[in-house]
C-alpha cells in the first residue's frame, strides 16, 4: 500500500512541473501586464518603461519562467505589485479562511446528501424519492450567483440572521473565543450556499447506488435467510453504495478549495477565491499564476487523497 501511495507522489513531480509551464505560458499570453494602463501624470512613459525593464517584464517568457521557477522551488513566488509584498506572504493570509470555509462546507454538504441519498434510494418512487427529485433538479439548475444573492437578501437584509460580508467582525482581538465564533459566523452563510449546491451529484450517485445494489445477489441471498430489512441495508446496501462517494471525497474538498470562487466574491470573503478575482482585474502576474498552479496541485492531491481513502474502504484494492 505505502509502495502505491509513493509510486503516485513521485508520479505527481512531472505533472506538476508541466503544469507549471502550461499555466505561465497562458499568463503570460495575456494582454497586458501590472503596469498596463497605469494613469498618473507624475510619472512619464519612459520612467514606466524603466519599471517594466527592473521588474524583467521586458524579457521573454523562458527567462521568465526559469526566474519564477528557481525563486518558487526555494518558496519565493516573487512579489505582488498589487499589494506590494510577497505572494506566498499574502496566500498564507487568505489561505486559512478558504479551507475552513471549504472544511465547513464538506461538514454540511455530506450531512444533507448522505440521508436524503440513502433515503431516497431505499424508498423508491414514494413522495420523498420524488421531492428529493425535484429538490436535486433546483440545485443543479440555479446558479451560485443567484442562491448566494438569495440568501444575502433572505437571510442577511431582510431575517438579519447572518452577516453578509467579511469573514470577521471588527474591532475583535485575534486569539479570542470571540474572534473564533465571529469567524465561524461569517463562514455559515457562504458555506451553506456551497454546501446546497454541492448535494446534487452525491444525493444521485447514493439514489443510483441504493437502487442497483437492492436488485444484487447478495441482497437476495440475505432476505432469503430471513435477515431483516433494516439490517440488509445498514450492513450492506448502505456500504456498498458508499464507494462512490468515498471515491470522490479528495476531489470534493479540494474542488471546494479552489471553487469557492464566485462565492467568496459575492459574500466579500477575504479568501483564496476572491484574491484570485482580484489578481485577474488587477492584472497581478504573480499572484495569479501561483494560485493557478496551486489549485491545480490541489486537484492533483485530490487525486491522492481519494485513492488513499478507496484503499481503507475497499478491502479488494488492498489484497490486490
């Protein structure tokens, strides 16, 4: 097993450094760079020309490479011109509350699908089946955009439940009990437009699971022997059904991670998402480029993560 996980860690070192050529040589096709449009009259043509020379702007996209390469192997992504400091500085900062967020959102995503998928699979064509029918073909349909608007006017404007912004309350001292409950506050609203939208494909791959796995041989076998319904399922359809979704457990929470996106835009969360936002419009090279090739490695441990947890859950990959 430990020989597996090895041989797939190695294996990840050439697609990483692939990936980090195809996302610099896209960014790098971009029109335009940080100095692009720079309005402001103390400041000549030939000076912001000079700043493009110091910042090697002027140099091809190999050197460039060769340069953010050797600076991001040693942990230097080189320096945001937005923000005016280091980028792995700032990731660092934006970094923790998006995985929370995607943490939070995992918790409530799997505690809505997993019932109402199970459920939906043992009682087939009933009321609930149909409802839970209707409720997957909603969230698969609307956008992030409008339920996260939604909720901000239902939820934040008009039950003033919750914030609708920010990802902490002002004024509170780091550290503190408080500063941990507002944090988490802040997180429920955007985690919870997440976590909805996330149901729809785990609810159908458990439906599907249920209802193929009462209609096995060993389903058969068990009633047969007199074994009572609710055990066949708890014992047996429920597990099987469960693969699937164990599978896909890495992908969900790193797809979270770097999905949180639009989410983090619309609830103003100072996250990796809305960083990202910004470093597209601001036209920020560096910043871009490394939460670009770090959502992609993330998408490669997702990978990882989901072979790993198949190996504990499926004795059959262990003996073979």
């Amino acid at each position: 097993m430990w020989k597996t996980i090895l041989r797939r860690v190695v294996l990840m070192i050439p697609q990483v450094f692939i990936l980090s050529i195809i996302v610099f040589v896209l960014g790098a096709m971009m029109p335009g760079d940080a100095l692009t449009g720079l309005v402001d009259p103390t400041i000549s043509a030939d000076q912001i020309e000079a700043m493009r020379e110091q910042l090697g702007l002027n140099k091809s996209w190999p050197e460039r490479y060769i340069d953010w390469m050797g600076g991001a192997l040693q942990g230097d992504f080189g320096r945001s011109w937005a923000h005016r400091m280091p980028v792995a500085q700032i990731i660092s900062q934006r970094i923790g509350p998006t995985l929370w967020l995607s943490l939070l959102t995992v918790i409530i995503t799997y505690a809505i699908a997993l019932p109402l998928g199970l459920l939906s699979g043992r009682f087939q064509n009933s009321f609930f089946d149909r409802t839970v029918n209707v409720y997957n073909f909603v969230t698969y349909s609307v956008p992030t955009f409008v339920l996260g608007l939604l909720f901000i006017w239902l939820f934040g404007y008009t039950l003033g439940w919750f914030p609708t912004r920010g990802t902490v309350g002002s004024g509170i001292q780091p550290g503190t009990l408080e500063y941990i409950g507002s944090r988490i506050y802040h997180m429920i609203l955007p985690a919870f437009t997440m976590g909805i939208l996330s149901t729809t494909g785990i609810i159908q791959y458990l439906r599907t699971g249920v209802v193929d796995a009462k209609s096995q041989d060993y389903v058969r076998t068990a009633r047969s022997k007199g074994v009572p319904m609710n055990k066949i399922y708890s014992r047996h359809i429920f597990r099987n059904s469960m693969l699937p979704i164990a599978q896909s457990m890495g992908y969900t929470l790193t797809g979270l991670i770097s999905g949180s996106v639009i989410t983090e835009q619309i609830f103003t969360y100072q996250g990796m998402g809305q960083l990202f936002i910004t470093s597209i419009t601001g036209r920020d090279f560096t910043v871009m480029t490394t939460l670009v090739l770090l959502f992609g490695i993330m998408t490669l441990l997702g990978t990882l993560i989901s072979d790993i947890i198949m190996i504990f859950v499926d004795p059959r990959i262990r003996i073979n």
